[in-house]
C-alpha cells in the first residue's frame, strides 16, 4: 500500500499517527491552520495531535465545558460524583487507555469484586453472584468478566479536560458554528461569541460536532447529497441517568455491593470505591424508559426513581438526600445519547467534503463509546496529512 494511502485510511493511534511526523515536512510547506468545531473528544483529540504536529488549531466549542457526553456531575455532598454520560472504560479500548496514561490519569474497577449483585426477575430482587448478574444483562450489554469494566477516578470528565488544559487558549467556548462557507483555497467558519457573530477563515475545518446538530449549520456550498442524506438520516438514541444520594451506604449491611438490573435499567452504586459515608445509586434507561422522563420535574423523576428501586433496596426511601437527574434527549447540544451512521451511509457519512473533515463516535464502529469519538478524531487527523495541502473546496 502506498504511503499516502496507509495514512489515509489508517484509523488508530498508533498506526495513523506514527508517520505523521514524517507526513507533516510534505503535506503543510506552510502552517496550517485547522478550526475544530466541537469539544467533545473527538475534537479534542484531533486538535491535540494537530498541535502537537505543528498545525495552527482553534477548537470552537458550544458549551462552557469540554467533553460532550463525557460528562460528570459533582452537586453531591462528601466530594462524590457520578458520570451522568460516557461511564465504563473496557479493557480492550486501546486508544481510550493510550490517553489515560499519557495523561497519567488514575483508573479504579468499574464493578465490585465483593458481595451479591441483585437480579430482578418474577416480581422480586434476588441477590445473585457475578455470572447470573451478567447474564441479566446480557439484553443490554454483554459485560464479560468484572474485572473488564474500568473508570477514571474522580470522573471520565478528567480525560477531555486533560485535552483541553493542554491546548489551553486554543479553546474557544460557548462559541457554537452557525456557518460553514467553503472557498477554492480555504473555509469560513461563522460562529458565536459573547452574542456576536465573528468569521474565521482557515484551511481546514474538522466537524465533530453531532449530525443532530450540524443539521442546523448554514452550508455553502452545500454538502454532497449523500452527506445530507447521512446527516438526516442519523438517529440519536434516548438515554437517561438519575443519581440517587443516600446518607449511607445502606446495601453493604446485606451483603449487597449497591448494583442490580431489571425493571428496565441499570442500577449500579457510583460512590463504589471512594471514601465518605454517603452513597450515590444511579438508575441507567435505554429507550423508553427514558423518554418517559422527557419534560418532567426533577422531583418527579426522584419519586419514580425511589419508588422503582425500592424493590430492590427497601432502605432507599429513608435514606434519600436529594437526586440529579440528566436525559440526554433533552440535551441542546445533541438531542440523543448516541448515534450510529451506518450501512450504505456510513461512508457518505465519513467521507471529507472538499476542506472539511467529519469526527465524532457517531462516525466509528465503538458508535456510543469514548473509543469511538477518539478514533474518527484521529482518522480526520489522518484524513488532512494525506490530503494535498492545495485541496480545493467541492462544489455541488
């Protein structure tokens, strides 16, 4: 295979990247500058290996905060936290873990290897040891061993902000795209600042931002049909989280290690592994049973919440401090969990549209994981160093 050809296609970290030092002396005489829509991880890692290469990077992010749906919610008492989106790192996410090292970032299990999980099945909670507890929720994830499933301590959000106190002031926030205008030698990107509407050109843009919401950019000229087609054509599954904080942590009294499923969700205990005597349970919906919470009060959400899971902790109710909630679909952001552009859109999907580049987990094959947003950033990485730094625009 040809040179700029491996680079073209090549899609992990250590792969794409280990030419892109000897790439960069041919394919930018001059440097480049590369505007970044969005600050998830897809953007941010794109950004970071872009800087690192020498490229002049300016990620635009919309929200006050880095990370997407990489997002934890720390309103507890006792220093306790929750992620309300990306949650469980596996051990076979190589790229996931590449960052967390290089960013010397800890890691704690994910699950307890100690006491009885709780499985519900015909009208009741029976406790249960790991292979019946994984065997439950085999409809909605197939877990493997425990001992697979791992998580940043003090929050997955350590990990895009890592990223972004690397790149520092090349961050831009609450500055979401409205406009992408392509010339024959660069891009225009329009955005808002401090209510104000600025225009920055560039030579290249990466788009991870979600198809949802690039649906709603101007573009000029306009995307290939297929493009559109793919982008339209993207559907953003519902997900929820509703964080339950205890006084105690009442389940290790019976034995219990505070992480059950059925009745429609995962439940797992997102205090397991920190100090205090505070406890958090996070109910996980899919589908339906998040929708449900669409439009309803916090409060609502609380009582449904404790009235379904005190089937399986009776003490629950009692012990209840105060609950935070987040469902995605609500998001302005992104208006869904996660996305998945596949079968004959997939490539339309992916593919560069003259100057701009497209990255995000909706554009991968890990679609919902922190994996997959890091490998479509680092294939648009690998996209704009095999790309003619003379490439011009597409027209329609």
């Amino acid at each position: 295979m040809r040179r700029r050809e491996f680079l073209r296609t090549g899609l992990t970290a250590s792969a794409g990247l280990a030419l892109a030092g000897n790439a960069l002396a041919r394919v930018t005489p001059a440097k480049q500058k590369v505007i970044i829509a969005g600050g998830g991880l897809a953007g941010l890692v794109a950004a970071y290996e872009l800087d690192k290469l020498g490229f002049d990077v300016k990620v635009l992010e919309a929200q006050a905060r880095v990370g997407g749906r990489v997002h934890t919610i720390r309103e507890f008492s006792q220093g306790l936290y929750a992620d309300a989106g990306a949650a469980r790192i596996p051990s076979d996410h190589d790229i996931t873990l590449k960052y967390v090292r290089e960013f010397e970032l800890p890691l704690i299990p994910f699950y307890p290897a100690e006491n009885k999980f709780l499985r519900y099945r015909d009208g009741r909670a029976d406790p249960v040891e790991w292979d019946k507890f994984a065997e439950a929720t085999a409809a909605v994830m197939g877990l493997g061993k425990p001992e697979h499933w791992q998580k940043i301590k003090g929050g997955n959000d350590l990990l895009p902000r890592a990223f972004a106190r690397r790149l520092g002031a090349k961050v831009t926030y609450q500055a979401p795209v409205v406009k992408i205008a392509q010339r024959e030698d660069r891009v225009q990107v329009a955005f808002t600042d401090a209510g104000r509407t600025q225009t920055e050109e560039c030579d290249k843009l990466v788009c991870a931002i979600p198809f949802s919401m690039l649906a709603r950019v101007e573009v000029s000229p306009a995307f290939s049909l297929q493009k559109q087609e793919a982008i339209r054509s993207a559907r953003y599954d519902s997900a929820s989280r509703v964080m339950l904080e205890t006084k105690q942590r009442f389940w290790t009294n019976n034995k219990l290690n505070g992480f059950a499923f059925g009745d429609g969700a995962e439940i797992w205990d997102a205090s397991f592994g920190e100090p205090g005597t505070h406890g958090i349970i996070e109910r996980y919906l899919r589908g339906s049973n998040s929708t449900d919470l669409i439009g309803r009060k916090e409060t609502d959400r609380a009582s449904d919440s404790i009235d379904k899971l005190s089937t399986f902790f009776p003490e629950l109710r009692s012990n209840f401090v105060k609950s935070v909630s987040k469902c995605w679909s609500e998001d302005p952001w992104v208006l869904g969990a996660w996305a998945y552009v596949g079968g004959r859109l997939q490539q339309a999907g992916r593919a560069p549209e003259g100057r701009v580049h497209f990255a995000g987990e909706h554009l991968s094959d890990n679609s919902s994981w922190m994996q997959g947003a890091l490998q479509s950033g680092l294939r648009a990485v690998s996209e704009i160093l095999a790309a003619p730094a003379a490439a011009r625009a597409t027209t329609i």
